[in-house]
C-alpha cells in the first residue's frame, strides 16, 4: 500500500542578486505532517515575545537551536540543493525557477519512489499565473504529474520548518554558522553543490529534448 508523503520546499538567497553568492533550496518529506509543527510549538516557547510563526532570519540563535534540535527527533527526510551563483544575475521566472525545484525533487522522486506525494511550496510567486506556469514546466521537467499547491506560511505553518533548514545550509554555505547544519546533518539523505553554469546546460539539454518530444513527426 502506498504511502502519502508531504514533501515541503523553501528556498534562501536569490536568484537575481548577484550579492546573493549561493541560493538554497530544501525540500522535506514526512508522512506525519502535524509533527512539523511541534519544533516551532518547542521553539516558541523560548522566546518571551509573542510570534505568529518561525522564520530563519527573524529568528535568534536560540530559537533556531530549539527548532533543529527538536526537528532532529522527528521522522522526517531532508534534501538540499545548493546552486552556487559566482556573482551571475539569474532572472526569478516560473521557467528557471522550475528548473531549480526540478533538481531536488528529482533525488525526492526517487526516494519515495513508491508513495504518493503531495508538493508543497512557500508561496513563491504572487501571481497566479506565474504559479500555473511554474507548475506546467515542472511537470514537464520531471515528466509527472502531481498534486502541487503553494501557501502561506502563515497559513500552514509546517512549510516553515523548510525554510529553517534552507537558512541554515546557506549559512553553513557562506561560513557565517555551521551549527545549525550540524543540528540537522543527520537527517539529509540527499544533498547536492551545483554551479548555476553547470545547472544551465543541463537544463538546456532537458529543455531541447522536451521540444523535440512536442515537434509532431514528418509523417504526421
């Protein structure tokens, strides 16, 4: 019997600053949704303000410490991506952006090989119609069709709790703090380093054989 995986993804950095030197993008997949909630519930509690949700750099280092470790006893299944920018301006569209998620859910495709998922994005894109072309082109990425919704952290705050291990691998990155990596190290069962260069050819690649796919035949 199939299982059903609900595999969260956030990223850190971004794609157009070229001050941004990597951009990071997390994906983790649990079959039990509702204990993603309980690092934030732990880590709240060390904070003496009232916070509506847990986010990496609003958060002091006790409370992101609070989290990891809490989230480390968690049964849950964590994959990274870094792309290494090296100063390049990439353009923020549903098209490279797809690209991007493609690279880490291929490595969650073939984790959870044989379940069910369910993808679920930080909200991303403000439009709708940025949203349903981001869509489109992962799917034709990865040549499958699944269920995908983008929220609100505010409102399914599970989603946070990618956004907390994408902060602390790009810190990790960037040599401003590896603890909170090695919070969550063992709980990484993919992670990968790309230069966006190298990304590019192979999306090109991809790209060139989806358009020959579309191209009706001669004989047609």
């Amino acid at each position: 019997m199939k299982k059903h995986i609900y595999i969260y993804i956030d990223e850190s950095g971004t794609l157009p600053d070229p001050q941004s030197p990597v951009i990071v993008v997390a994906a983790v997949g649990t079959e039990k949704p509702r204990s993603l909630l309980l690092p934030s519930k732990s880590a709240k509690r060390s904070v003496r303000k009232k916070t509506s949700e847990i986010k990496f750099y609003r958060a002091g280092d006790n409370t992101k410490k609070r989290f990891l470790q809490t989230l480390a006893y968690q049964d849950i299944a964590i994959f990274v991506l870094t792309i290494e920018k090296n100063g390049q301006i990439i353009t923020d569209s549903p098209e490279n952006f797809a690209f991007v998620c493609s690279l880490i859910l291929n490595d969650c495709l073939i984790y959870y090989q044989h379940d069910q998922l369910q993808i679920i994005f930080d909200r991303h894109f403000h439009r709708q119609i940025d949203r349903d072309m981001f869509n489109e082109t992962l799917q034709n990425i990865l040549g499958k069709n699944f269920q995908i919704s983008h929220v609100d952290s505010l409102q399914q705050q599970a989603v946070n709790t990618a956004d907390m291990i994408a902060g602390s691998i790009l810190w990790f990155h960037t040599g401003k703090n590896p603890l909170f990596y090695t919070l969550i190290k063992n709980k990484i069962v993919a992670e990968k380093v790309i230069s966006w260069k190298e990304a590019q050819r192979a999306f090109w690649h991809k790209k060139t054989r989806l358009n020959r796919r579309r191209r009706p035949s001669k004989s047609e």
